[in-house]
C-alpha cells in the first residue's frame, strides 16, 4: 500500500507549518475496493505528525478550529 499514499508527498505539503495551529488535510479511501485493515496500514505509513479521523470526525475538527480562529 505505501505506493498508493507517498508520505514524502505529504510532508512536502506541510513543510511551511509551524505546529501551532491544526492542519487539515482531506483524503478518501474508497470503501468498496479497501478494507479496514489498509486504513490501519495507512496510519501506521504515515505516523507522526498525521493522524487519521472519520469522515464526521473531520468535519467536527475542521468547524471547530474555524470557530477560534475569529
């Protein structure tokens, strides 16, 4: 599976940030052709400093943030 998801890709990604705020990053897997199994996988390829949430769980997080932000 580590071909499917390029962690140095990532990483790239949030070169520029600091840690001091959360950083969202939307990513899907398709259910009909993964398993529950390759979702564990992917968390434990992409360790520290990503984390992997539900889909309703990230929304939560994200509205959350947005409302402390102002």
């Amino acid at each position: 599976m580590d071909h499917l998801f390029p962690r140095c890709g990532l990483l790239q990604h949030i070169k520029d940030w600091d840690g001091g705020s959360p950083l969202f990053i939307a990513g899907a897997v398709n259910a009909w052709s993964r398993t529950p199994s390759d979702v564990a996988e992917l968390g434990e390829l992409l360790g520290d400093p990503f984390e992997i949430v539900r889909g309703d769980a990230f929304f939560d997080l994200l509205d959350r943030a947005g409302s402390q932000e102002g």
